[in-house]
C-alpha cells in the first residue's frame, strides 16, 4: 500500500510539474501583433545607433531573439539561424538578437566578439535598454531565451526557455520552425 501510494505521489508531482513547464510563457504569443520597439545596434549596419529591426524589417519573415546572456547554446542558435538567413535571401527571412541587460553598454564588446568568433554575418545582435525588455512584448523575467517568429504582422511561432532549457534539440526544433514563416 505504501508503495502505490509513493507512486501515484510522484506521478501526480510529475504531472504537475509538467503542466507548471508548458503553461511557461514569455514574449508575444502566436497571434499577437508584433509592435515597434528601439534597441541599439552593436553589429548590424547601423553600429552604434538606436533602431526600430522591427520597423525596418516590416511584413518580412523574421525570426527575433531575446537572451539574456550569449551562452554557448544562444551563440549555437544565432549562428544556425544566420546561417539560414543567408541561405533564404530570396524568401526575404531576416532576423536579430536582443541581448536583454540592465548593463547594455557593458556588453557592446562581448556582442562584436560573439559576432567575429562565430561569423555572424546576415544577424544584428542589439542590446535593449533593460533587461525587462519591451513592455509590450512581455518577456518573462525567468525567461533566459525567448524566441519569436512573425511574419506580415502576426506572430506565428514562440518559444520560451529557463535557465538551461535550450539545448541541441530545442535549437533544431527552432530552426525548423522557420518553415512556418516562410511558406
């Protein structure tokens, strides 16, 4: 009796742990409307200056990533996605980082290295002004990484993950999910 009793405690702690991860949210949600927000630019075209990538970027397909530290998955992930921007030049995908730090100066030098280290060379990695991001995307204050996915005016991917939940599979998933915005 005591046994079965064990097992279905660790089975509905299980279940609910399991429900607590996919309720997990973070970032504009398939649906939403991704509006204009200014980060700076470290090592796009516009180095130095305060932009709109979402402006500019406007109904294109993009692929938008917010981390808060350039971990060695985040470098992984940035360094597929680029790579996938500049093989889709003809369908238009685009993407940028966001590197989300209440010290965005601080982290101009580590974005350039990432930048030169990995040869990102299609992606703009940016800082934002706090690491609370833009209010109206809502990315939660436990989300290391968020990734959104929109094309035209419509979010139609997210992805959301705590503190070492990005790994080799979650990349893969994420470079599939480009197929959703470009088609």
């Amino acid at each position: 009796m005591k046994t079965l009793l064990c097992t279905i405690a660790i089975a509905v702690m299980a279940s609910v742990s399991m429900a607590a991860e996919s309720e997990f949210k973070s970032g504009l949600q398939v649906g939403d409307y991704p509006g204009a927000f200014y980060v700076t630019d470290v090592t796009g075209p516009s180095a130095g200056e305060p932009l709109c990538y979402r402006c500019q970027y406007s109904s294109r397909p993009v692929v938008s990533i917010f981390a808060r530290a350039m971990t060695d998955e985040v470098k992984q992930l940035v360094k597929e996605i680029d790579e996938l921007v500049g093989k889709k030049r003809d369908e238009r995908l685009a993407a940028f980082v966001v590197l989300l730090t209440d010290e965005p100066r601080e982290q101009t030098s580590t974005l350039k290295s990432v930048a030169k280290q990995e040869k990102i060379a299609h992606t703009p990695l940016t800082t934002y002004k706090s690491a609370a991001g833009p209010g109206k995307y809502r990315i939660h204050k436990n989300a290391d990484v968020t990734v959104m996915m929109w094309v035209e005016n419509d979010v139609k991917v997210n992805h959301a993950y705590t503190k070492g939940q990005l790994d080799t599979s979650a990349i893969k998933q994420i470079v599939s999910d480009t197929t959703t915005i470009l088609n």
